[in-house]
C-alpha cells in the first residue's frame, strides 16, 4: 500500500472515538481487521430496519373469515 488509507474520526462524549475508514483490501486482510475491532468491542453501524413483507405477513396470520368452506 502506497497510500495510508483515509480515516476521518470523531470523540464521542463517553469518552471513545467513531471511525470511518476507507481502505481497500483483500478479503483476508478484511477478515483479520474484523477480528482485531471485534476483540476491542468494535460497534458497527446501526442497521436500518428491513421492509416488512405483507405476503409473510399474511401467511403467519390466521384466516378470520372462519377457515375454508366445507
């Protein structure tokens, strides 16, 4: 690597620092850096909330018209 990879960061008021690192790397190099934050209790960002699916949805839900007619 020629170039250091670009880190911007931030304090945090409890006393850490946010991170953001852009880099590009192999998978395996990829692989170790996860390892390494993970064993300092690294935070990823937070997930944003999937979509609900309202055919799943509907399938877990019980028919309310009374079931199939016999």
């Amino acid at each position: 690597m020629s170039k250091p990879p670009e880190l911007n960061y931030r304090p945090l008021s409890d006393g850490r620092y946010e991170v953001w690192l852009h880099a590009v790397v192999t998978q395996d190099a990829l692989l170790g850096l996860h390892g390494v934050l993970a064993q300092y209790g690294a935070e990823g960002p937070p997930e944003a909330p999937e979509p609900e699916d309202p055919t799943a949805a509907g399938e877990a839900e019980p028919d309310e018209g009374g079931g199939r007619a016999h």
